[in-house]
C-alpha cells in the first residue's frame, strides 16, 4: 500500500512539475512574441519617422543652404547637398530600425566591413558614378541650366545628382547620363560662355565676283539687330569645291540669341544672294558613256545627251 501511494505522488509531482515547465514555456514564449511585436511595432514607427525625418531635412536643408549667397546662386550644389542630407538621415534611421530588431551596432559594423569588399565589387559602377558625381561638383564644367553636348546628347541639365545628370532637349526629351560616363566623355558647354560665334558656309559659283558676294553676306549680317558690334562681322573664301567655291560668315552674338540668329542669316544670306543675282550652284551629274557603246542604240546625241 505504502508502494502505491509513493508510485501515486510521485506521478502526481512529475505531473505538476511538467505542468509548471509548460506553463513556463508558454509564458516565456508568449513574452518572446509579445517583445518582438512590440519591437517591430516600433521599428515600423521608426522607419515611418525616418522617412519623414528625411524629406523634412532635405526641406529645411534646402531652405537654409538656400539663405547662403554661394548655394543660392548655384542650384547644382545646393540639389546635391540637400540629397546629402536626405541620404545620411535615411541611413541613421535604418540603423535605428536594426537597433530595436536586436541586431547590435557593432554587429552591424562588423557585418558592412566584411560585406565591403563585395558589395564595392558588385557595385563598382554605382559606386564610380558617385565619384563622378563629386568630381563633376567640384570641378564645375557646366551647371543647370546650361545647355551641354555630352557624347552627342545636346540638352539642358536639369539636375545633378549622386548617380545621374538629368537633361532635356529641344524636343522636351528627358535625357539621364551616368556620371561616370559624363566624366569619361568629351563635354561641350554650348551656353558656359556668355557669346557665341555664328559661323555659316555658302557657296557661289566660279565665274561669280567673289568679293561682291562676300559684301552681300556682310551687309545681311551686320543688319541683324542681334549680331554684335564686336567682334566685327567676317566673311572670306574658305574653300575651292568641285562646282563651286566657298565662302564662310562669321557673326557673334549673345548666347542665348545663337539659334535664331544663324537661322535668320542663312535664310538672309541666301535670299540677299539670289537678289543679288548670284548664283548658288548645286552638284551636277554628267553621263559619259564608254567606248564603243552605241549612242543611237541607247537614246543619245553624239555629245551624250538624251535625244529629244
């Protein structure tokens, strides 16, 4: 009897002893679930925050880099900075957000250290354009608003960023170039100056008084209420072609009246030399027939033109 009632209390503390380890489980468990809900509950908080602290800095960054004379009369720095600043807020926050999902920030640097190899090997071009980006910064080959020929794309720059030079051309076509390739590429500034030389080639024939059609494109010129004064208007003979000879006009104007200027003068020029009673010859094709072809078989005169 004494057997069976110790068998009886013994299974009876190792029922108790099992409930309270589950229970304790239970708790424990619950605890881990509750502590992790709380903490990606903030972490959501936090990277919603983040956001808004980031467009908020890169507002007030914009506003007071924006008092200062030099960011004020350069609006590729003041962008480029203002992204800066958007950047290093979004970074803070994201370390933040690991913080309070229990990743360590030794951790965390530990991690981006030996991750950096690769990730500048598996980025090595994102990573050159934001060199590039720096670099064109600094040495300032054009600024926005300027309108740049880059490897043959002619735009306006709208924008300088980190990774990409924003343009648009004529034809209100957005153009985006890496910055590296920017870098690495010949670059025009067709408005870095505040003049600009027209330079027209028109060409009239051999038996034309040369220097009579150079004064014709002279006068045209000069006036146009858009050519300057100095550096005076030229013309001279540039070039003796199979049919014709050529001659070339030079006009300076201001930048910004460059297109419409060369338009006007060529139209001018042309219209002034037909007044003029110049003419402005244009390839001609002779057929020459060979040796022993018979002319009359073909359709031609003796002299090798159709016959009527």
């Amino acid at each position: 009897m004494t057997d069976s009632s110790s068998l009886i209390a013994s299974t009876l503390a190792s029922g108790r002893d099992a409930v309270t380890l589950d229970a304790a489980l239970i708790a424990r468990a619950t605890q881990l679930v509750g502590d992790l809900a709380v903490n990606l509950t903030l972490a959501i908080l936090i990277l919603i925050a983040t956001v808004i602290a980031s467009r908020w800095a890169a507002s007030a960054a914009r506003k007071g880099l924006g008092r200062i004379s030099a960011f004020r009369r350069d609006s590729t720095v003041l962008s480029f900075a203002v992204q800066i600043v958007r950047v290093a807020v979004l970074i803070l926050g994201l370390i933040a957000v690991l913080q309070r999902l229990g990743v360590q920030t030794t951790s965390i640097i530990a991690v981006l250290g030996a991750a950096s190899l690769a990730v500048g090997l598996a980025l090595q071009g994102t990573l050159s354009n934001v060199a590039a980006g720096v670099m064109l910064l600094i040495l300032r080959p054009y600024r926005v608003g300027d309108v740049v020929d880059i490897g043959g794309a002619v735009g306006s720059v709208e924008k300088l960023d980190l990774f990409t030079t924003q343009m648009s051309n004529a034809s209100n076509h957005k153009i985006v170039v890496p910055n590296s390739q920017v870098l690495g590429d010949r670059i025009l500034n067709l408005s870095g100056q505040t003049r600009r030389r027209v330079e027209i080639d028109f060409t009239v024939g051999y038996g034309e008084d040369l220097k009579a059609a150079r004064e014709v494109l002279e006068a045209v010129a000069t006036r146009h209420e858009s050519v300057l004064v100095d550096p005076p208007v030229w013309s001279g003979v540039t070039g003796l072609l199979d049919s014709s000879v050529q001659i070339t006009l030079h006009a300076w104007v201001l930048s910004g009246d460059w297109w419409q200027t060369q338009a006007d003068l060529m139209q001018g020029g042309k219209e002034a030399l037909d007044e003029a009673g110049i003419e402005i010859p244009f390839p001609h094709q002779v057929g020459v027939p060979y040796k022993g072809i018979d002319l009359e078989a073909v359709g031609l005169t003796p002299g090798g033109e159709p016959r009527a």
